[in-house]
C-alpha cells in the first residue's frame, strides 16, 4: 500500500531524528533549551501529523471484524513513545494515568506500572493538583491545548516544571486522550527569562540520595522481622504487631493495622493503632476502639482491594469519626495519608489493610514511599499464617 510505504518512511524519519536528540542530550547544560524546543516541536508533530495519518490507515485497512490490520506500526507507536526524551504522560479526562514514558518515570521516579491507574495529580502539590485537573478536562473535551505551571511534590532540585497538554483520539477507542509532556525546571514557556541565562548544572540531590537509603533501610529491617515472626509461629495478629512497630515513627507519625479474620471475613477489626509519642492515651484508645467497617478508606481497601495516596484530604470523614464525632483526619490534623490492602498477589484474597498517617510539619508521601509500601504490605500479607482448618480427606 503507498499510503502504508509513506507513512512508514515518515515515522522511520521521526525515528532517526528521536535518536539524534537523545544523542544531543550530552550537550552543555547552557544549550539545552534548544534541545528541549526540538523535542517539543517533534513532540507535537506526532500529535499533529503522525496520530491522524495512522488514525486514517487504520481506518482505512480496518477489517470486517473491526480488528486492527496493521498491529506493527501500532508497536512502533508505542515503541516511539517511550524513547521520546521529553517526559510524556498519557491521561485520560480525569488525569488518571494510562501511560508512562521512561522518562517520565524518571521524573516522577516512579515505576510506569504502578502509576499506572493512578491520578497523575497525587504526585504533584497540593496547590498545582486542581489547576491540572482542570486543565486536562478542558483538553478532553475539545477546548484546545493548554500549558501551565505546575510544582512535583517529591522534593528535587527541578520542583518546577512546565506541562504542555494536547488531545488524542487512540484507534478504536471511544473516548479521546490527552498527551502531557513535562519540562523540568522551567517557570514559563521556551523564550521567557533573561536572554542568555545560564541554568545550574545538574548535581545529584543529597536529601534525596539519603531518603532512598532510608527506605532500604526500612525494608530489609521490615523483611528481618517478618523472617523472625514466621519462625517463631506467630499468628497474624502478631505478625501485623511487629510490622506495625517496624514502620511507626520512621515511616509514617501513626501506623493503623486492621485484620480480616478467616472464620468471618464480613467482620474486620483493629489490631493496632500506634500514635505519636505524644498523643495522649485516650486518643490511641479511641483509634484501636474504631470499628474499621466505619473508615471509608479501610472499607475500599477490604473489599476491592483499592489502594489510596492523599495529600491534603479534602474528605475529612474518609477515615470515620471518634467518639465524640470529630472526624479522625481533622483532629490529629493529617496532611498525608497511605490506606494499602493487605494481599499476597493482585489476585489474592485481602487479608487485611494498613493506614499511614503523616501530620504536622512532616512532608507528605510521594509515590516512591506509596510504591515501597505497596511492596512491604504484600511482605505481610505472605508471612500472615492461614488458620483455616483444611477440609478433611474422604475416608480419612
């Protein structure tokens, strides 16, 4: 087919020039606006030029059963984007995330699995996350492309970035999409600033270095008292007991620990709720008295199985109300929460959930900490002992 021969040329094109530019990157640090204004520029010939034309073959070629005729230029698409060297995100219209570039993952120094299905907003400040949600729904709905400003939670030298969002409507879906590319360390559009400004050098960031060694730390001291609970023969509710201790103050200002028992999986309940030191009693007692079936967030993460991230909660009854009905999140004034479910394979029943509160001066949980948690959790739910009685054999 010409148009197939043409367009295949077109994108091997593209290709080589996405190579010449990752060559560039080893420019100086002074030159590469430039670098970042072709990639742009490439960038949004593929959305302009690249897309439609295959949008129009796969159209054209499409057969009688609505298969895709052609599914090699779809994986050079897909190969493409993940080689491009601008950070790009594909969203859909409420900023969840439905792909990730490698260099995106590098900025948000996350895994592109597991951000995957997750608001793109949760990694961003709290004061930056409703003005790109809002941005991203405009471009849904066909109100045209958008840049902003936009500030990343995780603390880094480049906090700053420009976000440059466009519409895309993938093959055969029926929904359209929208492409964000980030510029690190970038306070406005290409060409604003003093003429010939020289950017910093890039330099490894020390607080950071030190924080990954920090989690490293966690988990191997997590996994040695797991090793040690499962040879002593600990039953789950000790097991849940010594992670929770494992993960308190270093991890998270409170950890909450709930238990779905074997014999009754419709009745969990609180095994242990650790508070600051200097919380008062009366206040850890009214957490370990919580009944979990009144915890909105504990609920999603029993049933379904749901994961949640939250910096700054809007929904301050997320996590119930104590005793004398305040709601929890307002009166021991959280400002970050994890609610993980506690499971040995994606597949696998809940056995349980834990919930990490940050308050205070404390800086929230960015989504490596999530993506360590969501490892460690699945840790416990693999040493939490099966106490089921087995059905006897027949003719045992």
């Amino acid at each position: 087919m010409p148009g197939a021969q043409e367009f295949g040329a077109e994108l091997t094109d593209f290709r080589r020039r996405v190579e010449e530019l990752r060559t560039a990157r080893a420019l100086p640090s002074q030159e590469r606006p430039s670098l970042l204004d072709a990639a742009l520029f490439e960038l949004q010939h593929a959305v302009d030029v690249l897309w439609p034309r295959y949008e129009e073959l796969a159209a054209a070629t499409r057969g009688p059963g609505g298969g895709r005729a052609d599914p090699q230029e779809q994986q050079l698409l897909r190969a493409l984007f993940q080689r491009l060297p601008v950070a790009a995100v594909l969203l859909d219209r409420d900023a969840v995330v439905r792909r990730m570039n490698f260099a995106a993952t590098q900025l948000f120094n996350t895994r592109a699995g597991y951000a995957t299905g997750r608001p793109l907003t949760t990694s961003l400040r709290q004061d930056a996350q409703a003005a790109l949600r809002s941005q991203v729904a405009a471009v849904a709905r066909g109100e045209g492309d958008r840049s902003l400003t936009v500030w990343l939670s995780q603390p880094t030298a480049d906090g700053e970035a420009r976000v440059t969002l466009a519409a895309l409507r993938p093959p055969g879906e029926p929904h359209p999409a929208v492409l964000a590319a980030f510029q690190p360390g970038m306070a406005g559009p290409p060409g604003e600033g003093a003429a010939g400004a020289r950017r910093p050098e890039s330099r490894p960031d020390l607080a950071e270095v030190t924080r990954h060694a920090e989690l490293l730390d966690l988990v191997d001291d997590m996994a040695a008292a797991l090793l040690r609970t499962a040879l002593a023969g600990a039953g789950p509710e000790a097991v849940l007991a010594g992670a929770a201790e494992v993960l308190h103050g270093r991890f998270a200002d409170w950890v909450i620990a709930d238990l779905v028992p074997e014999a009754d999986p419709g009745a969990p309940r609180r095994v242990v709720a650790l508070g600051p030191r200097e919380a008062v009693g009366d206040r850890t007692a009214s957490l370990a008295e919580q009944d979990p079936a009144d915890c909105p967030l504990v609920v999603d993460a029993l049933r379904e199985g749901v994961s949640a991230l939250r910096m700054s909660p809007y929904d301050a009854d997320a996590f119930g109300q104590d005793a004398t009905g305040a709601p929890v999140l307002v009166r021991e004034e959280v400002t970050s929460l994890l609610c993980i479910p506690l499971r040995a394979s994606a597949t696998g029943p809940v056995r349980g959930a834990l919930t990490f509160f940050r308050t205070g001066g404390r800086g929230v949980f960015e989504m490596a900490e999530a993506g360590v948690a969501d490892r460690i959790a699945r840790h416990i739910a693999l040493a939490m002992p099966r106490t089921a009685p087995r059905a006897a054999a027949p003719g045992a």
